[in-house]
C-alpha cells in the first residue's frame, strides 16, 4: 500500500514537473524577446519534439488499455471521478451537480496522459465540493461536439449547469486549482 502511494505521488510529481517546464517553454517561445529569436525556435522544436513522443507512448499504449476496458466487468471509476459517455448521462450529472469539473480527454493524447494523476488526485481533494467527470473524446464524440470541444485536453467547469470556465492543455494541479477552483469558489 505504501509502495502504491509513493508510486502514485511520484507519478503526480513527474506529470506535474514536466507539464508545468513544457508550459514554461511554451510561455518563452511565444513571449520571448525577439534577440532570442534563435531559441524561440529551439523551444518550438523541443516542444514539438515532446509533443510527438507523448503522443507515440500513447499511442503504443492505446490499444493495450483499449481491451483492458473492453474486457473489464464493471465501469471504471478513480475515486470520484465518473466517466461518462453519453449526452443524457452527462446531463443528467451537469444539472444534478452545484460545481463539475469536466475532463475531455483521448487514452490516444499524450499530454491527457500526463494529466491523469493530476485529474485523480483533484477529484479526491475535492471530492465534497467537487464533482469530476472524464469524457472520452473518442467514445463520447457527441458531447465534445455539443460543448464545441476541439483540442485535447480540454477541462470546463460548470456551476448550476452553466459553463464558468474553459483551459485547453495540459495543466499542472496548481493551475487547476488557480484556474478552477480558488479563483471560482
């Protein structure tokens, strides 16, 4: 039990560090003055880079964890995060709920991976005055559609049934709750 925590919380820490370095990358190579053009450049290319091969381990991944839940008994569920697939069922949830924390994500999207553990251990801080909720873009492609969801990750917060907030990308748990939670109680 022990070693699972501390595999866990490594895990959280390794997605959190490298979310929030690439996010800092992505911040110089936009922002970054125009004499350091030349590492602007590198910076694109060295997110790109990362980019690619978060995506390739996802992919890789992908079909493993696709007939692990083809073959699964029951709906998975990570603490009290509930993973909807249908417009009705994520209804339901969006008008039952005072304050939902939406997560579009793909088992394909790289940086979605990344925000796995980050996602789980928000939901679980959380968990009396939040309700998290995973759409897989794949299978649940109508809601993505009815919320104009176009990259992922993508997470929207909704209060009384009304969108409050909206991130695309990867997002470290501090900018999940400044984003979120903090700046929306």
């Amino acid at each position: 039990m022990n070693a699972d925590i501390l595999n866990r919380e490594s895990l959280l820490n390794f997605s959190n560090t490298l979310t929030d370095r690439i996010n800092k990358l992505e911040t110089f190579a936009t922002n970054g003055p125009l004499y350091f053009l030349p590492f602007r450049v590198i910076a694109f290319a060295v997110i790109i880079l990362l980019l690619i091969c978060s995506n390739f381990i996802a992919l890789i991944r992908w079909p493993f964890s696709a007939s692990k839940k083809l073959f699964a008994k029951a709906s998975e569920s990570h603490g009290a995060i509930i993973n909807v697939s249908s417009v009705d069922q994520f209804d339901t949830i969006i008008a039952s709920n005072s304050r939902v924390l939406v997560d579009f994500w793909a088992e394909w999207c790289g940086p979605c991976l990344l925000m796995n553990k980050t996602v789980e251990v928000t939901a679980e801080k959380y968990a009396g005055s939040l309700t998290v909720v995973k759409v897989d873009a794949s299978l649940g492609s109508a809601i993505s559609k009815k919320y104009n969801v176009r990259g992922l990750p993508t997470m929207i917060l909704f209060e009384d049934g009304q969108e409050q907030a909206r991130k695309s990308g990867s997002l470290t748990i501090q900018q999940i709750e400044s984003e979120f939670i903090t700046n929306k109680c």
